[in-house]
C-alpha cells in the first residue's frame, strides 16, 4: 500500500464511523476498523481527527474575462486555493463565444487550465449562441463527458443572456440527451430600470448594487425558470440561490415531484445586505448579491430540508484596486468574491457549532455534487474504489481567516477575521498530499479532466 490512515472518524453523507483507510495507486483499496496488518510506505495517524471526502466546488470562474478585466485567480492560484481549503475538484465555467461549438469551448479553456490545475477539474459550458448545429451538438458533448451547460437570464448588454425561447429549447434537448441545464435566474429589464433611475438620482454607492437587483428581481426569475422546467418536465439546477421567495418556489416544486436543484453559496449564509454600508462595501459586490436576514434564514431552513441541494462558491474575485474602479459608481465594479478556499471549513465550522450535522456538510458540498453533475461514485465520497480524496479535519483547531493565511493571488478576502471553530489539518487528491499545516504542497498540472456520465 501506498499509504493507511489510522485512527480517525470517518463521515460521510450518511454514516459516521471509525476505521482505517488503505490508499494505493489514487484509490481507496480497503476500509477496516485496524490495518495493522498491512504494510504501506506510509502510515498517517489521525487520531482525533475527521476524514471526509473531498469537497467539490461546483461553481468556480478561474481566469475569467468580465468587467473590462479578468478575475484574480489562474487556474493555477484557483485550484492551489482550492486544495488548501479541502476542495480536491472545481467544476469552472467555459463561455461560449459567438460562432463557437461546445466541445470547441471547453478545450479551449481545458488548454489553460491542464498544465496548471492542482487538483481534478470539470467544465459547465455556458450557452450563449444557440444554433442548430449547437442544438445538436449537445448529444455529442455528453458523449464526451461534459453532461452540464448553463444559461444567463441576465447580462444582456454583455452578450450572454438567453431569452425564454432560448431557455425552453435548451430545456427541450437536455431531457433528449440527458444534459442538465443550469441557470443564473435574475431579471435584466427591472435592474437596468432600476440602475437609470439610481444613476439619474445620484445614488452610486454599494448599497444600491443590492437596491437594484434586490430580492423580488431575483425571485421573479427563479419562478419563470422553474415555470419553464415544470412545464417541460426537464431537470433545473438553480445557481447561487439568494432569496426567500427563490427559495419557497424550489420548495413547491420540490413537493409536487419536479427535480429542481438549488445551490446556494457560503456568502449568502454568513453575509446580508447589511456589507453593502461598510465602507469597503464594494470588495462584497457579486450579482447575485447578498439579500436580507430574511432570505438568509430561508437559505438555512431550506439546507435543512433538504431542498438546497449543494453549496458551491461562485468563486470569482477582483482585485482590490479593481473594486475600487467603481468607488463612486457601484455600476463599474467587477462583480464577484472570493470562497474558494472558505467554503468547506466554513460549513464544517457551523457542524462543529452544531448548526448542522456534518454528515450534512458532505452531502451538501461533495456527495451531492459528484451525483448531480455525474461523478459518482469516484468523487464525492470515501469507498471502497473511490479516488482517495481525502480531508483530514481538526475539530479542536481554531482558525482565523486573514488575506495572509490564505492561498489565492487575490490581495484581499472578504472573510478576513471571520473565526472558525475546527480547520482542515491534511488535504489528498487522488491520494498525492497537497495540503498540510497551512502550507500548500501540491503539483501545478497534477489534476485531471473529469469526464462526466450524462442522466439516464
């Protein structure tokens, strides 16, 4: 064997029990309660601690051009942020551009993100020039191991937008082909009205980010989607939830038997619309953007119904000096944060809090994900088979997060002196040790293309 972790807890999405793991060549080869009688290379003690499988972000956009500008973080800082935080595979979004075919699209980004990428990565193609060979094409893309797509009901100036006939054919041809359509739910027509009028007024602060696109211009777009997906009877996955009546639609459809998924992001359950006051208020600018106690609280109950299915980042950040382009008008600055690295020990903070279990946080953040997007069971929990990524978790550590402990090329986090109660002491990605004791030991070019199965 490779290596034997001894000693710890192991938690999954549904079991939490005590046993040994013997990793060889990537895999998880054996689980027992004592390999003492198999030889490894190395032993790792892990007494006192969790082992859980590696987190999946399933939202990230590494290097992406946005705002008259591209976010902070390569695919190399992107996914090195990544494994430091307990996150062994990021799903990043390929834009299409006009003219261009989906697989075309995914290489394209698969050329920056191969030689860099510290850990196992993914790609959702973002639709943007729907033709008819690119309707058609969708099969083909599944076939080659891309199964997710996603689609803008927003960002019309900046061509990414989708209208509604758009939406329902894409919808039409992912049941075909067993693709699933994701959907950035937001109404572009009520928040360019409303940023004329704040413009007009002389109202250029961050607050009134949040004021035009605040909670019902959110939760009006969630319920067309899902109209759209109940009506078709196609499978939606809902991005960065943000709001109370978001919330109680994917509830309802929930209830009636529609498969709709909803993701939410640590942001939204940490942070309100109260940041967009602070006078740094501009570092917390994303679209969606962070609503009232109100929705938080919705967000919160829905995890605990089971009706939020993941949690994932949207990880997109801009550099401070970037932020600041839009001091005097929220409309120039690059909307989008950090939360890579915070996601999971975030979540398995509030476990250790007792807010939620943390057999919860592995659902919410690897199990799920690895089922929904379609790979599982590799991915996203610890088994017999499975890839040997692995999260060793300190439960008595505390952790403060600052700009300086962190591992990504942004110069700023809006997480700074957040408290954590317990931290991720070792991260493994296919069994290879890429993380410890804060420091960052893993290989640029050391993660692989994950190829997807499509929905049966």
């Amino acid at each position: 064997m490779d290596k034997i972790i001894k000693n710890g807890t192991i938690i999954t999405a549904t079991d939490t029990y005590k046993a040994d793991i013997a990793i060889k060549d990537g895999k998880i080869i054996m689980i027992g309660e004592s390999l003492n009688d198999i030889e490894a290379k190395e032993i790792i003690d892990a007494s006192g601690k969790l082992i859980l499988p590696g987190a999946i972000d399933a939202h990230t956009h590494l290097e992406m051009p946005f705002g008259g500008t591209v976010s902070a973080d390569s695919y190399g800082a992107g996914t090195r942020a990544a494994a430091c935080g307990g996150v062994t595979t990021v799903f990043d979004f390929a834009l299409q551009k006009k003219g261009e075919g989906l697989i075309q699209t995914a290489e394209g980004r698969n050329k920056l993100c191969e030689p860099n990428a510290c850990v196992d990565y993914a790609f959702h193609v973002a639709i943007t020039d729907l033709t008819k060979e690119v309707l058609l094409e969708l099969k083909t893309a599944v076939e080659y191991g891309i199964s997710s797509f996603k689609v803008f009901m927003v960002y019309k100036k900046e061509g990414l937008m989708v209208n509604d006939g758009v939406m329902c054919k894409i919808l039409e041809r992912s049941k075909e082909v067993g693709a699933l359509i994701a959907v950035h739910a937001e109404n572009p027509d009520l928040i360019d009205m409303r940023i004329d009028e704040f413009l007009k007024a002389g109202k250029t602060s961050p607050w009134y980010h949040y004021l035009s696109r605040p909670e019902f211009v959110e939760a009006e777009a969630d319920k067309r989607a899902i109209h759209w997906a109940k009506a078709l009877n196609a499978p939606l996955y809902i991005v960065h939830l943000a709001n109370k009546e978001g919330m109680e639609e994917v509830k309802k459809a929930r209830d009636e038997g529609y498969e709709i998924y909803a993701e939410t992001c640590p942001q939204y359950l940490y942070f309100t619309n109260e940041v967009y006051k602070r006078e740094d208020g501009r570092n917390f600018v994303c679209s969606p953007p962070m609503k009232g106690q109100d929705s938080q609280d919705a967000l919160w109950k829905g995890i605990k119904s089971g009706d939020i299915a993941t949690i994932a980042t949207d990880h997109c950040p801009f550099q401070s000096y970037e932020k600041d382009w839009g001091k005097d008008d929220f409309t120039k600055i690059p909307n989008g944060c950090m939360g890579i690295e915070n996601m999971y020990p975030f979540m398995l903070s509030e476990a250790n809090n007792g807010r939620l279990s943390y057999n919860k946080v592995v659902e919410l953040c690897s199990t799920n994900p690895a089922k929904i997007f379609g790979c599982a069971p590799e991915k996203g929990t610890i088994a017999v088979g499975s890839d040997a990524d692995i999260v060793i978790y300190d439960p008595c550590k505390q952790f403060t997060i600052t700009k300086e402990n962190m591992h990504s090329d942004v110069d700023h986090t809006i997480w700074e002196g957040v408290k954590l109660n317990g931290y991720i002491d070792m991260t493994f990605s296919r069994g290879m040790l890429v993380f410890k004791d804060g420091q960052f030991l893993g290989k640029y070019g050391w993660g692989k293309f994950i190829k997807r199965k499509g929905r049966k």
